[in-house]
C-alpha cells in the first residue's frame, strides 16, 4: 500500500498500477474509519484490479468551522487500519494540494439540495462537489464508491457527474449499522457513552415509522416520529422527511409510484447525526 501526499507523486504511480492492474475503484473519505468505509473498500476490490482511498477533511463542505475543527482525525490510526485492506493506494493531500487557488465554482443541481440537508447545511454540498470533482480530477477512477448513508450526497454526486459529464461510474452502496441499529459514521465517535444510547433511537423511529406507511397520513407520521425521537431530551430532531428518491422532495400522501425513502437528521449534544430507510411498498 502506497501513501501519497502529492498530485505529482501520485500521476505516476497510478498510470503504473493502471497498466499492470486493469480499472481503478476509487472510495473518497474524510478519514476516521469505520466498516461502513471498509465495505466501500471491499466492493471497489472486488470489482477493479486497483483500489485507492483518499483521506482528506474537505474544509470547504463545512459550513460551521467548529464542526470542521472537532470533525474526527487521526491519520495514522486510519492507515493502519487501511494497511490490513485490500487498498492499493492512499491519497492524503494537504489542503494546498487540493486547492492551489481557491475553488469558486459554484454548482447548480438542479434543486436536489432544496431540502434536507441543502436546507440545514448552506454551502454543504457545494462543498462536497468541489471536493469530489477535484478527487476525480487528480485520480481519474474508473468506478467511485459512496454509502448510502449520505442518501443526499449520493443523488448531489450523481447529479454532478451527470452535468460535468464525467466517465466515472457511481456507486451507491449500503448503508452499515451497528447491532442496535445505528448507522455507522465518523461522527459516532463523538458521541458520550450516553449520547450512543440515545442515538440508537433514530435508526428506530425510521424502522418504526415504516411499519406505518401507508396506513396513517404522512403528516401524522412525520409528527408521530417526531414526539417518539423527543421522548429521549438528549435528542433534538431537525428533520424527518420522507422523500421522492428521484428529485428527494417531501412527498405529502402514499399516493406515489415512485421510490420512497424516510430520512432523518439530529443533533445529540454537539453531534449531528444523519439515517434513512427505504420505505418503498
Ligand atoms: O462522505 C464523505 O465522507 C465526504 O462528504 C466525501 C464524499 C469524502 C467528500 O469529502
């Protein structure tokens, strides 16, 4: 496993591993890894001859600097985790190395960043497109792996790719949960013992609001779920949607032929945590 700080060293490298290992799986993180990351890593191994792994804290898809300066980091105990993987390279650029200038492009998609998290976090996903483009940029993969997850980010990326025309194939993976329920994220670690008791209620409140589709109005779901999450004081909701999965508007009745998907976003004392759920029927 080769580690790699600069865009120079890196060309080389990858035209060389290109040629003696076929097409190149690409899985962006911002280090702090868990299983959720080591499963995009399995799927990209199983499906390209080579794997690289990027490790950077984009600065530019946190809208609040001090969730950036208390987003978790530590490098080496990321790749020494890596080192025991299927990971053939490891691209941890400084900042300057990502954005020699500034990035100032701002993109338009198409109102996929209208809710949810375009609406709690502005800026956030510009940010996120800024930094995956100039991933794909320097790496050029043939394949990217995102967790579903960040089911927004997903729809924000392939809606990127799209406009810019990018070759690269995007992959949607599932999400990883913990044995009670909670989606795996770097953000976990954030949490107090008592935080992460508490925050084994928001992948509840998704799987309990499923069972209910399409017998309640969305409207008294939506509330339903809402008073369940506030039963637990540590938990501020701020929101719980369920959406179209193709244009990811709120959907107001179950009158819908189209995909469905239930997502959540809290805050348990300083730590923000995102899930959803397919609730297609
Ligand atoms: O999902 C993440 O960890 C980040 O948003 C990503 C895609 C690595 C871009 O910084």
């Amino acid at each position: 496993m080769e580690i790699i700080r600069t865009i120079s060293e890196l060309n080389s490298l990858i035209k060389k591993l290109k040629t003696e290992g076929g097409s190149l799986g690409f899985v962006p993180t911002m280090g702090a890894l868990h299983d959720g990351h080591l499963s995009l890593i399995r799927q990209s191994s199983e499906k390209n001859g080579v794997t690289a792994v990027s490790i950077f804290v984009n600065p530019t898809q946190f809208n609040d600097n001090q969730d950036f300066k208390s987003y978790p980091k530590n490098l080496e105990e990321d790749l020494n985790i890596l080192s025991s993987c299927s990971v053939d390279l490891v691209f941890a650029p400084s900042p300057e190395e990502v954005y020699p200038e500034p990035d100032t492009r701002i993109f338009d998609f198409e109102g996929l960043d209208k809710w949810m998290e375009g609406e709690h976090r502005p800026g956030h996903f510009n940010g996120v497109a800024q930094v995956v483009s100039r991933l794909f940029e320097i790496i050029q993969p043939d394949m990217a792996y995102f967790g579903e997850k960040d089911f927004q980010q997903l729809a924000i990326i392939r809606k990127m790719a799209s406009i810019m025309n990018s070759p690269v194939r995007i992959m949607g993976c599932p999400i990883i949960r913990e044995p009670d329920g909670l989606a795996m994220s770097s953000r976990n670690k954030l949490l107090t013992p008592k935080e992460r008791q508490s925050a084994a209620r928001v992948s509840e409140a998704l799987m309990r609001a499923k069972k209910q589709i399409n017998k309640i109005p969305v409207e008294s779901l939506r509330q339903d779920t809402m008073n369940f999450l506030h039963e637990d004081p540590k938990i501020q909701t701020e929101y719980f949607e369920i959406v179209d999965e193709s244009d990811l508007t709120p959907v107001s009745d179950w009158n819908h032929n189209t995909r469905i998907r239930g997502c959540i976003a809290v805050a348990i004392g300083n730590v923000r945590l995102i899930d959803n759920m397919d609730y297609s029927f």
